[in-house]
C-alpha cells in the first residue's frame, strides 16, 4: 500500500467542533473527517478539509501535472 508523501502521523494536530445535536465538544484529529459524539452517539461532521493541493509541497509530483493542474483550477474558482 502506497502513502501520501505528505501525511506524516508525526504532525497529527488536534481541534474540536461541537456537537450539532447537544453541543459539547468532539475531539478530533486532523486526519478525522467524522465521528460519533460520545456524548450523545450523534456523527459530527469536521469542516471541509483543505486538499492536498492547497498545502503539500509533493502534490503536484504525487498528482501529476496535468491532474495538479486540473484540480488547481477547480479549487480557485471555489
């Protein structure tokens, strides 16, 4: 199995979102995109997380050029 160049465990960070059915805060890491609360069991949806393209150094070689610059282009125009 091949590894995105730019994941490293090493750098995880950690935020919190709250809960949108009680409230209280979800831990997660930023390799999360969702999680039940332990509160309450309800999913808790992290923010849309930046691609790859808006942030790691090897994208464009793990992409490919021509992909690169295809999703470049889409994210510019969001």
């Amino acid at each position: 199995m091949s590894r995105c160049p730019g994941q490293d465990m090493r750098n995880l960070t950690i935020s919190y979102h709250p809960c949108p059915e009680c409230g209280k805060p979800v831990e997660f890491f930023s390799d999360e995109m969702r999680l039940h609360c332990p509160h309450c069991r309800a999913w808790v949806h992290r923010d849309r997380a930046p691609s790859c393209i808006e942030w790691c150094k090897g994208a464009k070689e793990c992409l490919g050029a021509e992909l690169y610059a295809k999703l470049a282009g889409e994210i510019k125009k969001k």
